[in-house]
C-alpha cells in the first residue's frame, strides 16, 4: 500500500500536484487540520491540488474521520487511505461513500517465487535444483559477507513462498534471516554443483527458511475480516454436514489463536439456529463444550471443540423454531398501532382489584382437565395465527 502511494506520489509531482503522507498511528486531528488549511491556500492562491495520504487510516476514531468529510466534498483534498482493516467495519460509511474502495488481493505463490528470485540474485545466493546435484548459477557474484559461497535449495524457495501466505514483506524478510543466520553460523556443506565440480558453500534448507520465519504460517487477524470470514466458513460447513470442512476451519481459528470460548459461544447459538427441535441435546453438547473450555482453556479444550462441531455436522437440521421466532419478530414490527393486551382471562390477578377488574376470569386450568383444552392464549387480532408456516413475502 505504502508502495503504491509513493509510485502516485511520483507521479503526481510531475503533474505540479502535492501529496502529503500522514500516519493515523501518530497524527492528531490538529496535524489533519494543518494539512487541509495548507491544502485549501495552495488551492485558493496557485490553483495547485493537494493529494493526502493517511496510512492505516482505521486508526483514526469516527468523529476524526468525520474532518474530511465536507474537504473532499468540496474537492480540497484527494483522500487516499491504506488501511489493513476491513473499510466496511472501519470507516465511517459516509466517508467510504465518497472513496472508491481497491482491494489489494493476496500475491500468487508465482509472484511470490519470482521476487524471492529476484532477492536472491541481488544477494549473489545460487540456487540449487531439487536433486542438490546441478545448481542454476544466479546472476550476480557470491556474498561478500562471507569467504565460501551462499547456496539456497530451490526448495526451500519453493516453501517460503507458500508459507508467507501472500505477503511480499513476510516472504523478504524470512529469506534475510535465513540467510544472515546461516552466515553468522559459518557452517560449510560440501556440495556437488554444476558441469562436476565440487565445492564447499553455505547451504540454506527448507528447515533453515522455516526457523526464519519463527512463527506458524496461519496468518489469523482475530480483531480484523479473516475473523469472520472463518467463523461463518466453520457455521456453513456444519450446517452443510460437511465435518472435515468443519474441522479445517475450527483449526484454522484455534491454531491461528482464536478465543475458544468465542467459538463455544458460536456453538451454543449454532445448536438452536440450525440444529434446533432436531436435536434437543445439541444445546445440552454446546453448553457443556464452553463450561469445558471454560474450565481447562487451550491447549487442552482443542479436543472438547472438535467433538463438539463433529456432532453438530452430523447431526440433523432444523430451522423450524429459528423461522418461527423470526414470523414473530416480523409480526411484531409490521403491526400498526397499539399492541393488542393480553386477554383478561391470561391475566395474573394476585390482588382484589385485579379480581374485580376480572383478571383471570374464564381461565381453564389445563391440569383439571382430562380432554384437551379449548382456549385461545394469543389475542383476538391473532386468532388462528400460525408461525410455524410458511410466511409470503
């Protein structure tokens, strides 16, 4: 993101246009105020545009985003902001109505291969073939940080290029100190290189790129979109009964360090919203989940989790109490006027006034009777109303 800001700014210059980087981690409102003020002479006095950058603009708290809201209006400033975060749930929706939003997709393990390519060439690192037997010399001369050449199997290129899931920086940033590591260890490897010869060399692996990274390569935002994207992935793979999908994603959260009493949480709504009369024990198994994770946390919880969601694809389905509750809900909202009352006869009369007002009056104690009951329990505007069914829209 910062990179392509600094390509429009280039560019802009050429244009006679200003650009102005500013970071919401340190700027304040005054700092935004400043700017625009600068912006609105230079454009009053010159004729000249003002192009202002904000980077991680989701740092800034609504009413901050609300200050460039009638400047780029009026057209003061460009407003270019790079931002990590979904806009959807960071920016004020009045300011991301104004903004056309480009989002900035995950890098191919191609892509992602040709700049470690490139990285290593401008490091003079050769590239041994998957069978370590035949290097395809890099152009560029060895390390001359170290005495004995630097030498880096294809394949372990190949895994950083999947492991930095995407991102060009984590990628970069593995391979320097994979490489830096293995130069300050100073250890050589006898290897077989190109047209016979032999020599030794620093030899990078898969497993040094690996200890490079330090970290699992699940990249997981648990505040951010991946968030919820995993979390919905986890509820449609249940509900489709699909319980290897199910575990993948209950993993993928948990490994990526997911709260587990969120997902418990997310199970005890799952067994009444999909699972429901199918079922009744699904909310017994969820409750029971959360008290477990409750009681003995991670790692060990893991386990109780995965048996949990197992049970819930596997189970049943029913939506018929959710879609219900949901007619009742929409009944609710649609009615005009006054809520009817409650019938009389429903009525609780615990005083004497309540009696003469003939609270409870006409009220059939089910368990006196043996034959069923006829009684109405809704109000009169309701009568014969049933939920259970299909409602038109």
């Amino acid at each position: 993101q910062t990179t392509l800001a600094h390509i429009i700014a280039n560019s802009s210059r050429k244009n006679g246009t200003r650009f102005v980087t500013l970071s919401a981690t340190s700027a304040k409102t005054n700092d935004v105020r400043d700017v625009i003020s600068q912006a609105q002479n230079e454009k009053r006095l010159f004729k000249r545009k003002t192009i202002l950058f904000i980077d991680e603009i989701h740092r800034f708290n609504k009413s901050q985003q609300d200050t460039f809201l009638p400047h780029v209006e009026c057209g003061v400033v460009t407003l270019i902001g790079a931002t990590t975060e979904n806009p959807s749930f960071q920016v004020n929706a009045a300011l991301l109505s104004r903004c056309r939003v480009i989002v900035l997709e995950k890098l191919s393990v191609e892509a992602m291969e040709a700049i470690l390519m490139r990285a290593v060439q401008f490091l003079g690192v050769q590239v041994l073939g998957q069978d370590d037997q035949h290097g395809s010399s890099v152009t560029g001369s060895s390390s001359e940080s170290s005495e004995f050449p630097v030498y880096i199997e294809e394949k372990a290129l190949n895994t950083l290029a999947y492991l930095c899931d995407g991102d060009a920086r984590t990628g970069l940033n593995g391979l320097q100190l994979a490489v830096q590591a293995r130069l300050a260890a100073g250890k050589t490897t006898p290897l077989n290189i190109a047209k016979g010869g032999s020599a030794d060399g620093i030899l990078i692996t898969e497993e040094h790129v690996k200890e490079g990274l330090q970290r699992s390569h699940i990249l997981y935002d648990r505040a951010g979109e991946e968030h919820y994207n995993c979390i919905s992935a986890l509820h449609k793979s249940m509900r489709g009964s699909d319980e290897n999908a199910s575990l993948y994603w209950l993993a993928r959260m948990l490994e990526g360090g997911e709260d587990p009493l969120y997902v418990a949480r997310r199970l005890v709504r799952f067994a009444s919203e999909d699972i429901g009369l199918a079922d009744p024990l699904a909310l017994t198994q969820a409750v029971a989940a959360y008290q477990g994770c409750h009681f003995i946390g991670m790692p060990e919880c893991e386990v109780i989790l995965a048996q949990c969601v197992v049970y819930f694809a596997r189970a049943p389905k029913s939506i018929e109490v959710y879609r219900a509750y949901g007619n009742v809900k929409e009944c609710l909202r649609m009615h005009t006027g006054p809520l009817p009352p409650v019938p009389l006869h429903l009525r609780n009369a615990p005083t004497r006034l309540m009696k003469n007002l003939d609270y409870g009056k006409g009220y059939k104690y089910n368990p006196n009777y043996k034959e069923p009951v006829e009684q109405d329990y809704l109000p009169e505007e309701l009568k014969g109303t049933d939920f259970f069914k299909e409602r038109k829209t």
